[in-house]
C-alpha cells in the first residue's frame, strides 16, 4: 500500500515513470496475446469431402460420437454456406480450395477434360509424360497453372516440412498435393493398389507395405458394408427402409468390385489408417515449420445401390466417417496436440445428377440423346449455309463445332455458336443452351452468369453448353452406343459447408454465404505463410477466444 501512495503522490517526473511502466506492462501483455495467436501451427490437415450435406450434419447429431463431427461444430468455426459458383465437381471445387482461384484461372474445370480433336475424355491431370508408380496411369498436377497451399507450405518451409495427399481418386490427390509435395496417393481400381505418379518423389514405406503384404485383392473377399445403425437407433428414417438392413459385397469374380469398394464408405476407413500411419511413421508435426496432409473422403450416393432410394446407406455413411475423422483427430492430438494443429475440413457441392426413381411412381422423365441432337443441328445448318460435318464432336452437354468447315462457309465462329444455341433452345427437354462468347462475357441467361463465366476454361469448353431441365437424362451416345448412366438432372445447391479448427479461435456459426475462394488465403494466414499466387480475395477474419 505504502508503494503505491508513494506513486499517487510522487511528482510529475514520477508520475511519467509510472506511465511508461503502465505502457510497457501493457504492451508487453499485448505483445504475449499476439504471440499466442500467432504461433504457427505444427501441423495443418486439409479434409475434402465429396458430397457433404449440411442438413445431414443437423439430422445426425444425436447419432455422431463427440470427437467428430461434433467437435467440428462445437470448438471450430462452421461456415454453412460455401458458395462455389456453379455446381463444379469434386476435382474442380478441390482446386478452388487449395488454390484460392476459380478455374479459369487454376485450369481444372472438372475432372475429366474433353479433346474434341481425338474425341476422347482425359483425366484433367492426365500427362502422357509421367509415369506411374504401382499403376499404369500416367498423371502429375501440370494442368494446375497456379500453387496451392500445399506448394506454397513447402517454400515456406525451404523443402524441411512434408506435404502429402491421399484420396480415393488420382484427380483429388494431384491437386491437394500440387506442384512441391512430397507424395500423393490414390488407389487404382484395376488393381486394388494404392498408387502414385513419379512426378513426386516419395512413396512412403508404408503403402508399399500395403500393397504387397496387405494388399486389397487379399482383404476385399473378407470385407463386407453394413449398417451402423440398425434397429431403434435407426428411428429417423422410415421403417420400411431399415427392416431389411442392406449388405454390400465385393466379391472377387466382380470386374467393378475395386471402383465398387472405392465408391463405399469404407474407402474412408482406409484412408484415415493410411493418413495415421502417415502422421505417426513420418513423425508430421516434428518438422521446423508446418508440415501438412491433405486427405480426401465421399459422401456421394453409392452408385452400386440396389435402390434409387438409398437414404439408409447415405446415413450409414455419414456415421462411419464421423468414427473415421473422430480416430483421426485422436491421432492428430495424440502427435502434435490441438493447440499445435488446424484442422479444416470443406465439403464440395452435391451432384447435379441423381438415379433415376423408379418408374412406378410416375415421376416425368425424359431422354436427351447426343446423337440425334447433333444430326438434326447438322442437318439444320446445311440447310443454312450448305453441306458440311458443322458438328466436330459432342461430349456430355458440350458441343463442339467444326471451325474448318465454317471457315470454309466464310462462317463467323461467334455466329454459328449463337446459331445453334437458338436451335437447340428449342428441342425437347433443353433448359439452357449458351454459347462460349456469351459465357466468357458474362451475358449467359442465367442468375450466376459471372460465376459461370470464371469456373470456365475456354481452351476445354465445348462452343456450345446445355443445361436440361430437372428429370432428364442426358444420353451421350454421340460418340457411341455405351451403358447408359441412368443419372437425371436436378437442381441443386452450389454451396457446401466448411469448418475451420485452429488454435486462437472462438467457435461461431457464419450462415452468410462465403466465396470458396477465401479459404486458401484464409488457411494460409493461420499457417503465417503466403497465399496461393491464384488467390485474390482477403481472408476471413475470426473472433479470438479471450
């Protein structure tokens, strides 16, 4: 009390002293703050699920175990509305995240790219001068024209950190590894081998473990998906659903039963022992500076279904990944601990297309076949301008054009795209028909037209897109006469949610609608890294926990 007084008192020479005392214990509290929140993490793990719903989260809770899911929602940022643009596919929503860029400027549109010149679909990492490792796939993240955050984790940390991938597909597993990583992996569906491409130098041990002493084809005649749930735990679907519990084989004289198992949920449950035995043998975490892993899980609808309505097996889904990423975390806390770790896990959009139901409920549906479409533009434009082959090639809802012939008809490119839009606007099931030029200028007659506009890439696109009205099924038979898909369109969301788990942050609830694109940068601003040079949007600003 006495030194006290004694300040209160002192002249005002002293009371300057106590001034910058006060300021300097102030700053020095502040500066500590700082240094907490800023302190960068061991290890970051990037999660990718396909398909991920957020009413299915809000449905389940009562159901998922505490280390999951709810986790996720309880400690963690939730950001129920991660807007993509357009309904992109999971390679091409994967390379928003990771880069910060749409596709136009990323390059991956979607997973496969189409060549109209030898009228053959590639995989958008397809690169005939890779090799394969464990496959005959020749892949490498070339078509990615930007870095993503697991390049630019790699330069900041002078090639000391570690970065790798492992998802069901090569497309996934490329991207999340980009250009600088250690290794990526996926497993091949001809083989059941986990499998990699030589653009990457390291295979870790283990999956080559994996592959010769427990390979798939040895394990998969003794692995069955069942339900999680049966009974009264199941009372939230209809009875008539789970009184005949399903089961799902994948029996050896099957040529699908690779791809079959890859489509099931129990590919999750490989993937997470996989990236734990990545975590643990590669000690991540124990690295100077941030070491990151990138894993890839699915949620679609099992495409191997015995029925079009398949909510049993898609809630059975969702449990089993809430035990996988709930064993994860486990693992995750268990090496490095939560306040070394951010954890952030983005779901992609649903898909636009679904199985058709069957057709004794009386839902309309209706055909749109490639062929007959092109062969009646043909004919149309003959008529126009005189003989020709006008349609070059036609894959899925593009149409490409034949610029010889047009040249050759002193036929503007731009006026023959806006020639065949018009025609095919006004065919049997056609929603939308949009020209390139239109698409590229922003003009498509749609609400998202600038979305559109930047999740395109010109040198893949088709001259021409359709869009079907929702309970058609687009019959490519352009090419040939193949197994039809079965898939009809529907409209659906271009948002998916994400989550967010990083030391420093107060848990909250975002249900604005948030530009995919932020997540790069927003990650690589908690890593204290630089963004993805493709990223042009700030990154989201969080409330720190007191």
């Amino acid at each position: 009390m006495t030194h006290n007084k004694q300040h209160i008192t002192t002249s005002a020479h002293g009371s300057a002293n106590g001034g910058r005392a006060l300021f300097v214990a102030l700053l020095t509290s502040m500066v500590t703050t700082i240094a907490v929140n800023a302190r960068q993490p061991k290890l970051v793990v990037g999660i990718m699920v396909e398909g991920l719903q957020q009413e299915y989260i809000d449905l389940l809770r009562t159901q998922f175990v505490n280390g999951g899911f709810n986790r996720l929602l309880n400690e963690g940022v939730v950001l129920e509305n991660v807007d993509y643009g357009t309904n992109l596919d999971a390679a091409a929503a994967t390379a928003v995240v990771m880069t910060g860029a749409s596709p136009s400027a990323n390059g991956i549109p979607s997973a496969r790219r189409f060549e109209p010149h030898a009228k053959r679909n590639y995989s958008s990492v397809h690169d005939p001068a890779a090799v394969g490792n464990y496959t005959d796939e020749t892949y490498s993240p070339r078509n990615l024209r930007v870095s993503t955050l697991s390049d630019e984790s790699r330069i900041a940390g002078a090639g000391v950190t570690y970065a790798y991938s492992i998802a069901p597909e090569p497309e996934q597993a490329i991207i999340m590894a980009g250009h600088a990583a250690n290794g990526a992996a996926w497993l091949n569906t001809r083989t059941g081998n986990w499998a990699t491409t030589t653009f990457y130098t390291d295979f870790p041990t283990l999956l080559v473990n994996r592959n010769r002493i427990t390979p798939l084809a040895s394990r998969l005649d003794n692995i069955q998906w069942e339900p999680s749930i049966v009974g009264a735990g199941a009372d939230f679907l209809p009875d008539h659903l789970t009184r005949y519990p399903f089961r799902y084989t994948f029996p050896r004289n099957s040529s699908a039963r690779y791809a079959a198992f890859r489509s099931s949920p129990l590919i999750n449950q490989e993937i997470t022992q996989i990236a734990s035995e990545l975590i643990n043998t590669l000690q991540l975490g124990s690295h100077d500076g941030a070491d990151m892993l990138n894993i890839a899980y699915t949620l679609q609808p099992y495409p191997y279904s015995k029925s079009a309505e398949n909510r049993y097996e898609t809630v059975d889904s969702y449990v089993k990944l809430d035990n996988e990423l709930a064993n994860l975390f486990k693992t995750i806390d268990t090496r490095v601990g939560r306040e070394n770790a951010i954890i952030y896990l983005a779901a992609t959009p649903p898909s636009g297309r679904r199985r058709r139901d069957d057709a004794k409920w009386n839902i309309p549906v209706g055909e749109f076949s490639t062929r007959k479409a092109a062969s009646l533009i043909n004919l149309y434009l003959i008529a126009l301008h005189g003989n020709g082959e006008w349609i070059k090639a036609v894959s899925d809802n593009q149409f490409y054009l034949n610029p010889d012939v047009a040249k050759a008809h002193n036929i503007e490119l731009t006026d023959l795209r806006h020639e065949v839009a018009t025609y095919l606007r006004r065919m049997s099931g056609v929603d939308r028909a949009i020209s390139l030029d239109d698409i590229m200028a922003g003009k498509a007659d749609v609400e998202n037209a600038d979305a559109l506009r930047r999740n395109t890439v010109p040198a893949m696109a088709g001259d021409v897109r359709v869009d079907l009205l929702p309970g058609w099924e687009l019959v490519d038979d352009y090419q040939q006469q193949g197994p039809r898909s079965g898939q009809i369109f529907v409209n659906t969301l271009t948002t998916a949610p994400a989550y967010i788990l990083a030391p420093g942050i107060k848990p909250e609830i975002i249900r604005a609608v948030v530009d995919a694109r932020v997540l790069a940068p927003t990650i690589a601003g908690r890593m204290h890294i630089r963004s993805p040079n493709g990223a042009s949007l700030p990154p989201l600003r969080f409330k720190d926990k007191e």
